[in-house]
C-alpha cells in the first residue's frame, strides 16, 4: 500500500475516504452487539488485583486450543490473556530471537514517536513484559504498564527489580475497558498488542477516551510489507522460521502459530490508519520499518482551541501513585 507521503518525508497518510477497502468496511458493519460482546467479557481474570499467585501452573492449559488469529468477535479473549500467560517466562528472549535482534530498536523508534516530555503521563497498553514502557521511562515520562496477563506483568516487574530501577505503575486490566478517567493521560503507546485485542476499534476508542485533547497514540504492529515479493516471502518466513525457532526458545511454542497466522490475517498500513481515524484519531499516519514488517502509527486527539495556540505538555491528570482508578500493582 503506497499512501501518500506526508511533511516529513517518511511518514505516510491515507484518509479513510479515499479508500474503499472491503475488509474495513465489512469490519465497520459487525452486529453491535456482539463487538459489545467480544469487548466485555474478554476474561473473569482481567479484575485490578494485584498478583497473588506467581509461577501458577499454566503448563496444564498448553494443551487447550489457540485463539482465533483474526481480530473480531471470533477471538476468544480469555485465550489469548492465558497464551500470554504460558509464554511469559521466555517471551522476551522468544521476541530477541524471532526478530533477529531487531525488536528493542523497533520499540525505541515508538518511544520517540509518542514524542513525551519529562513529566508526561504515559500509558501503555498491552505493555507485556514493558519494554516499551522502560523506554517512554527513559525519555522522561511516568509510565503506566497496562496488560492483561499478570505473568507478563511480573516478569517486567522483576526485571526492574533486578536493575534496581525505579518502577512504572504496574496495571492488570483490559485495554478494551481502560481502568483511567476521560483524558488523563499525554500519549498511549500499544506495541504488537492491537492485534491481540478482539475489538481492534473499540481498543483504539478507548484509548482516545483516556487521552486528553492534544495527546498522542503511537501503534507499533507487525504489518503487510507493501512490496509483493517481500510480502510473499515474509508470510512464508513467519509460518516457517517462526515456529521452527519457536520451538527451541519459546515457553509455548505452539503460541507462535497463532503469532503467525495472526500477521498474516492483520491488515496493511492504510487500512489500519483508517481505523484510527475512525476511532477518533486526527492526522493518522505511518511509517514502515524492516521493509515494512512492521509498521508505526501516530495519531493526534483533536487540541482544544487555547492548545492549538501553544505547546501541548504535560497536561494529562493522573493522579498520585496510588491515587487514581486502576492503580493496584501486580508487581
Ligand atoms: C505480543 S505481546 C506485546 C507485549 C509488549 N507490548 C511488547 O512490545 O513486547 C501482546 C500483549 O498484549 C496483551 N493483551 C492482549 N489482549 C489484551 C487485552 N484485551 N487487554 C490487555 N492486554 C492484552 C497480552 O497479554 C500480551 O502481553
């Protein structure tokens, strides 16, 4: 998907107007109903309590069936929270050798692109392990880690532990039922987590509602590399050197099938822009990385008339640790 070049010369933008795509369009017209569904009952496990029970036995679920690759009312959303779950202990290595070493850069591109300042509030949802949310750290802001899998959860927390770190706030919640007040927070961050989500548009909507006027979303996902060949060559890469590498380095391997299937199934750069825009983000655009296997996405909540005169910094209003809604840690 070629899009249209935008200012800087590496992003790219295609208003949802322009295009007539049938998958989005077909998307768009899913029974309200279920999509309600699919966002409110992912799991009786997604409550905002700390973890009390760390190494619980996941092994014994490894032989229950993998969740739905495609992203809508047909992902079981307790699948994927307890696929996480089992893959926690080696995801970060799993992801390090998957992506030949490249993953920390691709994320580190993110943390820019969310462009925080010292003092910021940022969440990132689908935070896993929080590599992402170590880098928005990095740049100054006060993180909020949000995933669903508490497993992930601790693992991050004890990496932060062992580098005798200072913390982010550690939430176990949904990123579909965000457990933050209307625009609290600067910028949200979602890295390889979207596609997880069994309502991709409710998901991007909920961010919109936490972020306040002026705030920033920035998506990191895998994406559909625009050139034909590459594309068929990556898609036969994923479900090949995938899983094989899987199976030596991962704590599920057969997660990694899913992993797979569900890059392939995901939409290109253009299509996913217009869902941004649709959920209530302005300017959505994007840049391609590693040829376009994986894509950036940014896009603006609308500034009210006084911010679009001045800087927007440091404006979201999250309250002191323990403060706000959704605070428990699952550290
Ligand atoms: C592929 S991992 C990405 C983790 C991390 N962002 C990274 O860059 O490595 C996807 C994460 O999304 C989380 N996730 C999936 N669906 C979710 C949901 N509905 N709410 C919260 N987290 C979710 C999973 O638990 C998992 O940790």
């Amino acid at each position: 998907m070629a899009g249209r070049h935008a200012g800087r010369q590496d992003w790219c933008v295609d208003p949802p107007e322009r295009r007539g795509d049938e998958a989005w369009a077909r998307d768009r017209g899913q029974p309200r109903a279920l999509r309600t569904r699919a966002a409110h009952e992912p799991s009786e496990r997604t409550a905002m309590t700390p973890v009390s029970h760390p190494g619980e036995a996941d092994a014994a679920r490894v032989g229950e069936p993998l969740p739905d690759p495609r992203s809508g009312p047909e992902k079981d959303a307790a699948l994927v929270q307890r696929m996480f779950d089992r893959v926690a202990p080696r995801y970060d290595l799993a992801n390090a050798v998957l992506s030949l070493g490249q993953d920390r850069h691709w994320r580190r591109v993110a943390a820019r692109a969310a462009e925080v300042v010292p003092g910021e509030v940022a969440l990132d949802v689908a935070t896993g392990t929080g590599m992402l949310a170590d880098d928005l750290a990095e740049a100054g802001a006060q993180v909020i880690a949000l995933d669903f899998s508490e497993p992930m959860l601790r693992v991050g927390a004890a990496r932060m532990a062992r580098a005798g770190r200072s913390d982010h706030r550690w939430v176990a919640g949904d990123g579909t039922r965000l457990p933050l007040p209307d625009d609290s927070v600067d910028a949200v961050t979602i890295a390889f987590g979207l596609r997880n989500l069994p309502d991709v548009d409710a998901g991007l909507a909920e961010m919109a509602r936490v972020t306040r006027p002026g705030g920033r979303l920035v998506v990191l996902e895998f994406g559909q590399p625009p050139h034909r060949a590459i594309r068929t060559a990556y898609h036969a890469a994923l479900r090949g050197f995938v899983p094989a590498a899987a199976r030596v380095v991962a704590s599920d391997p057969r997660a990694y099938s899913y992993l797979a299937e569900s890059i392939v199934a995901w939409p290109d750069a253009a299509q996913l822009a217009a869902r941004l825009g649709a959920a209530g983000w302005e300017r959505p655009r994007w840049k391609h990385l590693a040829l376009g296997a994986v894509t950036l996405h940014q896009g603006r909540r609308a500034p009210t008339e006084d911010q679009g005169r001045r800087a927007p910094t440091g404006q979201g209003r999250l309250g002191p640790e323990g403060d706000g809604p959704g605070t428990e840690g699952a550290s």
